[in-house]
C-alpha cells in the first residue's frame, strides 16, 4: 500500500477508528460479565455469561483490526525498506557509470541523501560484495574502486535503444 494514497490512508483511518470504537463498548462488557462470573448466585452467573456473549464480538472484532492493522504497518515497513534499498543501489550504479566505477563517500552520501555514516556502511558492504578495492585520495578520504566493464554499459544503452524503437 502506497503511504501517499488517500483512500489506503482514509482506510486505515476507519480501520483505526473502528477498532477504538469496538473495543471500548466491547471490552468494559466483557469485564463486567466477567466480574459477574464470581458471583455466587446462580442466576447473575447466567447473566453474565449471556452478557459477555453480548461483548464478545465487538472485542474480538477489535481485536482482528488491530491485528490487520499491525499485518499491514509490517507490509508497509518492509515495502518501504525495499524501496529503499533499491534507491540507494541505483544511486551507486548511476555514479559507478558516470565515473568509471570510482565513487568517494562524500559523493555518495551527497547523491543518495544520506549521512556520512550510514553512506559509509553501505559503500563498505558493496565493496565487500562486488570485491571493490579501496584507494585513499590525497585528502585521506577513501574511494570505492569497483571493476566495470564498459562493454557492459554499451550493451545495456544498445539494448535500451532497441526496446524504445
């Protein structure tokens, strides 16, 4: 679900909403049907339990919500780390393409929109990843020198032009 629908929003809104509602007539029943359930007397104890039949359904209902609602954040949350994380590769490989596999930190985190730290640990795992070798520039910062093969970029640009025509 896209955080930027409205209607997914206004929905989550109801869902919210309707889970509060249910769940404050709901639960004070099923309390008070419960308390009921102590009750020596045959007769209240009969009640209370026709009583907590009456409070059941709207808790449970409530409860079904919030479990829906706690389903769809954890959708949502992996949907936006995927997001992410598909950003910040494109970032890298943009950069990588443009400067001939060579990328600082300090470009890297300026293009991405990330702080230097975080920028850092992603370079420092790509670099692992693709087998990147580090140089340090004459002002001590590092660069990411990652091996490309501008064979490969020739054929993805002849294989673009190809499915536009």
């Amino acid at each position: 679900m896209n955080s930027a629908d409205p209607v997914a929003g206004t929905l989550k809104f109801f869902k919210k909403a309707g889970a509060g509602v249910l769940l404050a007539v709901g639960a004070p029943i099923v309390l008070l049907a419960g308390y009921g359930l102590l009750d020596p007397s045959s007769t209240v104890r009969q009640l209370s339990i026709v009583i907590m039949a009456i409070g059941l359904p709207p808790t449970g209902i409530a409860g079904w919500l919030v479990w829906s609602l706690m389903r769809q954040n954890k959708r949502d949350a992996i949907e936006a780390g995927l997001a992410s994380q598909q950003k910040l590769q494109a970032t890298l490989f943009r950069l990588l393409k443009q400067n001939d596999g060579r990328v600082s930190l300090l470009q890297f985190a300026m293009e991405a929109d990330l702080p230097g730290d975080t920028a850092k640990d992603y370079l420092k795992n790509q670099a692992k990843v693709f087998e990147a070798d580090v140089e340090v520039s004459t002002g001590g910062n590092p660069i990411y020198c990652f091996e490309v093969q501008p064979e490969l970029f020739q054929l993805e640009e002849s294989i673009a032009t190809d499915w536009e025509s």
